[in-house]
C-alpha cells in the first residue's frame, strides 16, 4: 500500500497521462485500455496500479470484469494551480542549496 | 513530509508571501543572492549586471541555443542590507506581468541552517493570479503537447 504516493509524479508520465485522457471519456477494463498502447500488458498494469493507489482512477466491479474510472474530485484537486508554481520555485532553491554546498569561499 | 519550499496567496490579494528553510548558514544563504557568479549558477540565467547596494541594478538574461534572447529581466535595488534583508524590483521584459516589489528577509534559524521570506506585491490581484497560474498553464500545455503525441502514435 502506498497511499502517499505524489499525485505529480504519478501524472509526470507521459503513457499515464495517456491512460488518464482514455478513461476521461469513458469507463474502460484494463485490458481494452491496455490495447490501446504498445507497451507489456504488465507495464500498462503497473500504471494503472499507480493511478488507483494516489486516488486519480476509481475502480468498478461489473460482473466479471473490473472498470476503471476517472476520479472527477482527485482530479479537481490535481488542478490546484499554485502547486506548479510552488515546484518551480522548490525547484529553484533545491539548485540555489546544491550550488552553495559546494561554494568554497577563497581566503 | 513538511514542505521546504512555502506558498501563501491567499485569494483576492496582490501579494504572495514564499518561504523556505535552507539547508545552509545565513552568510551563505545571502551569498547567492548578492554574487553575480552564484546567481548565474543557480538561477540558470546570465548575469549582464548585479549591482549589490542600494540604488544598484540588475539584469538578467537567457538565451537559447539560436542565441535567441528568451527571458530577460531587470530591477533597481532599494535596499541592500548584508545577511538581512534586500529590497527590490523585478520586471520581466516583455511580458504583460508588470514590474513587481520583492521584499527578501533571511534569518538565521541555526549554525548551519536559514530560512528566507519572500514578500511580493503586484501591480494588480489579476497579475499576481497570472504569475501564479504561468507553470500550472504552462504544465498543462506541456501534458496536452505530450498526449497529442501519444494519441498519434495510436493510429
């Protein structure tokens, strides 16, 4: 279980965030959106694993098979839009901490 | 995990407050702000001109590989103070953002760590809004660009 994963860095990838835009228009089972890419059936199986467990997927029973959904309110949060802003900056003095790690003042 | 890196915009105001504890002593915290070389290290950008004191200038400036100029930026210092507090203006030439006050503090929290306060204030709620928005848009665009690729490989 981990439920902490970051959301954004579950949508940093690209073929996840493909498998996202798929379900946006409908409910799918792993398999139809896995025949959608080229990649391993276990591959797209891990993404999908990955999205679930940060909360942007939603998984149905429908009889035998298990649908996945877009989690409409996982997403809503998802566009909070000072996050990115708060990453380029953390980003920003992530370098600035590095780069002053190594600064060895001349004497 | 606590965040490092802090954001405050409360809604409906055209200021925006960043915070940031660092991992390093105060001396070296203000180090990279007041050091052309340093700033140009961490920054990414070129330093044309850097002047620490007050009623100094400054201009920075990227350019990409084409030696098109990409991001260029200026301020006048009103304040200088070492291991304190710097105040200043920031403008990002041609860009619709205005010219914004920075107001830094830094502190010393320990021997080996600091924190720095970053105060903003804006011409307009609407400007800050769209500094704020930028990345997120930007980000969007990014992930749109990267699915339309995806979505025409599947054809």
């Amino acid at each position: 279980m981990n439920l902490r994963r970051d959301v954004f860095q579950a949508i940093a990838d690209p073929t996840r965030r493909a498998i996202l835009l798929l379900v946006a228009s409908q409910s799918m089972t792993a398999g139809a959106i896995a025949s959608n890419f080229d990649t391993a059936r276990p591959t797209v199986s891990k993404h999908l694993q990955i999205l679930t467990e940060c909360e942007l997927l939603e998984q149905k029973q429908n009889g035998r098979e298990i649908y996945y959904n877009l989690n409409a309110k996982k997403m809503k949060e998802l566009a909070d839009f000072i996050e990115p802003f708060r990453k380029l900056w953390d980003d920003r003095f992530n370098k600035l901490e590095t780069v002053m790690k190594k600064y060895k003042p001349q004497k | 995990m606590e965040q490092k890196t802090k954001v405050i915009a409360e809604s409906g105001k055209q200021e925006m407050l960043i915070t940031r504890e660092f991992d390093l002593p105060l001396e070296l915290l203000f180090k990279a702000y007041a050091e052309a070389k340093l700033v140009e290290q961490w920054m990414g950008t070129k330093v044309l001109k850097l002047e620490s004191k007050k009623f100094g200038s400054y201009q920075f400036e990227k350019k990409d590989e084409q030696g098109n100029i990409t991001f260029s930026a200026n301020g006048v210092t009103h304040e200088f103070v070492p291991n304190q507090k710097i105040i200043r203006t920031f403008e990002m030439e041609n860009t619709p953002f205005g010219v914004q006050l920075e107001i830094y503090k830094f502190e010393k929290l320990t021997d080996t760590t600091s924190k720095l306060s970053m105060h903003t204030i804006y011409e307009s709620v609407a400007l800050r809004d769209q500094v704020l928005q930028m990345p997120f848009a930007q980000g969007l665009n990014w992930a749109h660009n990267q699915l339309q690729e995806v979505v025409s490989k599947l054809k």
